[in-house]
C-alpha cells in the first residue's frame, strides 16, 4: 500500500509533471500586478481620493467579496436542523484518527484525552510520531498503556485503550507522518487532528454522519475556535482571531455553496481514505499540505468525472492553539501564505479554465487576485501616511470618507457574521456588539496590516523558495490532568 501512495503522489505532483499555464491564467495573473502598478503611479499626480486608487482598488475588491458571501450564506438564515443524536451507528463509515506529532508531549494529553471521549468514537486512533525527541515516548508508555514499534510499523494497540495506537516514523515533517499513517488505516475514513486540537465531544460522530449522509463528500472541514494564551499579547491576538475565524468560516461556507470550496484545515478535517490513496496522500514538498492536497482532490475528480464533494460541517467543532505574540503569529501567517503561492503557482492551470467550473472561472480568479491582496493593502496604508504627513489635507479627509464608509460596511458584516455563526454552530463565541464593533473599527489599522507584513513575509520566503515551517511555541491549550 505505502509504494501505491508514493506512486500516486509522483504521478500527482505538479513538480514532477509540470502543467502548461494557459493563456487566460497568465493574463489574470499578469493583470493583477499591471493594475497595482497602474494605480500605485496615479498617486504622484494628486487629483482627490483617486490619488489613492490603490486604496480604491483594495475595498472595492474586499466588498465585493463580502457581498458575495452575504448573498451565498443567505441559507444561513432559515433554521439549521441540529444533528441526530440517534444516527443508526451501523450506517455511520468507519472513522481512523491521525494525530501527527512532533515533540508535541505537553499537549498530546489533553488531545488524546479529548478523542477518547468521543460519542460514536474513532474505530482506530493513531499518533504519527514524526521523529519526536522530547518526552513523547515516555509519555505514550507509561500513561497511554503503549509499546513502541519498529519505525514504520503500526503498534499493537494501548493496553488501556483498544483503539489507541503508536506509529513511529524518522523525522521527516507532518506529510510524510500523515501518509506513513494513511497507508496502516483500515476504515474508510480518516480524520487529521493536530497535535495542539482539542475536539468537542461529538466531533468526530458529525463528520461520521455528515459522511454517512453524502456518498460524493471526500473532504470535509470542521469549525475551529482559536486558543491563544492569558497574556495581554494573547488576548488581544485571541480577540482578533476569534472573529477572524469566524467571518473565514462563514465565506467557506459561501464557497462550498459554489462548488469551489478550496481551505480545508488539516488541523480538524476528514477524508475518504481510498480518495486520498487515489491522489497520492500530503505532498511533504508543500509548506501547506492540506490547501494543496484539496486542489488535488478537485482535479482527479474532474479528470474521472467522479463528482466529487468537499464541504464545511458546522455540527463539527474543536477548539486549536493560536499565535498568541507578534513573532508567533507572522512566522505561521508566512508560511501559509508561502504555501498559497506555491499551491497556486503549481495548479495556475486551473485558473480562467471553464473546465473546473465555478472554481475555475471564479475562485481560482479571486485566489490571483488575493497573491497581490496584500501589496494593495501595504501601499494603500503608506500612500495613506505619505498624504497625511505631506500636507495633503484634501487628500486625506477624501481618503477618510472612504475609510468610514467600509468601516460601517466592515460593521455590518461582522454582525451579519456573529448572527450566522450563532445559528448555523451554536456558538456563542465572539458574540458581543461592542467587542465586534470595536474589532471592525480597529482591525484595518492593526491586525489587518499585520496579517499583510505577515503575507509580504509569505511573498519573501516563496521567492527564496523557502520549505521551512519554523518552530511555533504551544500556549492556547493548558496540558490538565484527564486521568
């Protein structure tokens, strides 16, 4: 089994087999740096607001994007059914869980902690030791009940806990653990959690269910609240995230309504495993493994004209750790931005071509413009600092009545957000007007410029050529006692 995965996953590869860019994909691409270029010179002739067409430009865009999602989550408002509490498990598939792990000892007991209390659980749990050297092995020994196996070989299952089992592999990053596990699955599904996620009692019987209620799903996302640390640096990162997540899984849910959703987080997401042998596993060479491994997945279905479905399940929830400081926070933003580019540098075939439908001929288009996103932001806001500290005063107040107006619309969408999000998860979370209003007002000065230093950091290390992940610090998710 594991050469059939390596097989697939060279004959997958866009490295190996280099795809032509068509002529549409490259005058998008191109188009979208032209245009920045073009509105970036309109700023040294000082006419009005369209001095700051780049600024125009940008919330133009981003309101667009945000009509689209309010007009596809308009579903959202009519009553979500809540999830059968007595889904007959004999028709639920048979569910594997792997936990890629990496000197991850402090927070793998409230993780696995977590997974063994689940209703309708997982018929197998398996942590993917990727090469750990802090305390894993003792920790897995002597309070998981397990025995180490030869590298590469699944062990015999927990004494304590029948479906808990330990597979060791040389350290060779979290996709390579992932498909090492892949290949020793027996059920027909398989779930990624990472090591510092902590799912809700029921999570893994939602994606069972929602698996079970849809034979063309192959890859499916759960909702995750971010955890950061009791810091002031991480409550304040917490508060913005927490909203962040939220708006972002609310357009995921507009974008699984088009048929293009593209973002499913392998920190909680599930797939069919004999889909994910078919297309080769994780690619260890992507920085974002799971973005990556979606375009896959929508590409052999194409090809084979098999239908396949990848959708966003909001009974499914787990909580995850977060950057909760600065340097944290734009190390990870860096690389999932990298890996955006390489993802979409190695499938630009795929964008203008009517081929991938919607995906093809709208989000991939909306993802080309989204690899430039960030440069529009930055230069927006110096070309902003540039007016109001050269003694542009016109300029300026004409700039800041466009800044108040998305300002109130940014409002209006966060409330739309909370308001969907309550009633399509349940949640609660990040549910007070003024926290939201505050965090609208605040964010295109704070947390958004940060998020576009964190991706022009992206832009750097894709052009470097960049493959590593750095070393994040967990503090979200406190290790507690579960015995």
């Amino acid at each position: 089994m594991k050469k059939t995965l390596e097989q697939a996953l060279a004959l997958a590869s866009p490295r190996i087999l280099p795809r032509p860019t068509t002529l549409l994909s490259t005058l998008i691409h191109f188009s979208v740096v032209v245009l920045w270029l073009l509105l970036f010179a309109r700023a040294f002739f000082l006419q009005g607001v369209v001095a700051w067409s780049t600024g125009i430009a940008y919330v133009v865009y981003d309101t667009l994007l945000l009509a689209f999602v309010t007009w596809k989550t308009l579903p959202l408002m009519r009553p979500t059914p809540p999830l059968e509490p007595d889904f007959d498990a004999r028709n639920l598939p048979g569910m594997g869980v792997i936990v890629a792990s990496h000197n991850e000892a402090t927070v793998l007991p409230v993780t696995l902690a977590a997974l063994l209390r689940q209703t309708h659980g997982p018929a197998q749990i398996v942590i993917a030791d990727d090469g750990s050297t802090d305390a894993t092995h003792a920790l897995l020994t002597e309070r998981f009940g397990l025995t180490a196996a030869a590298d590469g070989v699944l062990s015999a299952p927990s004494s304590l806990y029948p479906n808990l089992y330990w597979l060791r592999v040389p350290h060779g990053g979290k996709a390579r653990a992932l498909n090492a596990a892949i290949t020793v699955m027996t059920t027909e599904t398989v779930m990624t959690v990472d090591a510092d996620t902590l799912l809700d009692d029921d999570a893994t019987y939602a994606m069972r269910a929602a698996f079970a209620s849809e034979p063309k799903l192959v890859a499916a996302a759960g909702i995750l609240v971010p955890v950061c640390g009791k810091s002031v640096s991480g409550r304040v990162f917490q508060w913005f995230q927490t909203y962040e997540y939220m708006r972002n899984f609310i357009a995921r849910f507009a974008w699984m309504r088009a048929d293009s959703l593209l973002l499913i987080s392998g920190a909680f997401a599930s797939f069919r495993r004999d889909a994910l042998v078919d297309v080769g596993g994780f690619d260890p060479q992507c920085l974002v493994e799971d973005y990556e491994l979606i375009h896959r997945l929508r590409r052999y279905s194409v090809d084979h004209g098999l239908g396949w479905d990848v959708r966003v399940v909001g009974d499914a929830h787990a909580h995850t750790d977060a950057p909760d400081n600065l340097g944290s926070f734009l190390r990870q933003r860096r690389r999932w931005f990298a890996g955006f580019l390489q993802t979409q540098y190695w499938n630009r075939d795929m964008t203008g071509n009517p081929r991938y439908g919607t995906m093809g001929m709208l989000m991939l288009p909306v993802k080309a413009i989204d690899t430039m996103q960030p440069i529009y932001g930055l230069t927006a806001f110096a070309l902003l600092l540039g007016f109001l500290f050269g003694g542009h005063g016109a300029i300026v107040v004409s700039i800041f009545s466009v800044i108040g107006l998305k300002t109130a619309i940014d409002l209006a969408f966060y409330l739309w957000c909370i308001h969907l999000y309550r009633r399509w998860t349940g949640h609660r979370t990040g549910s007070s007007l003024w926290m939201a209003v505050l965090a609208a007002i605040a964010e295109p000065f704070t947390f958004q410029l940060v998020r576009h230093v964190g991706a022009l950091l992206g832009w750097l290390h894709f052009l470097r050529g960049g493959r590593s992940w750095g070393v994040q610090r967990r503090s979200g998710l406190v290790t507690r006692d579960e015995s």
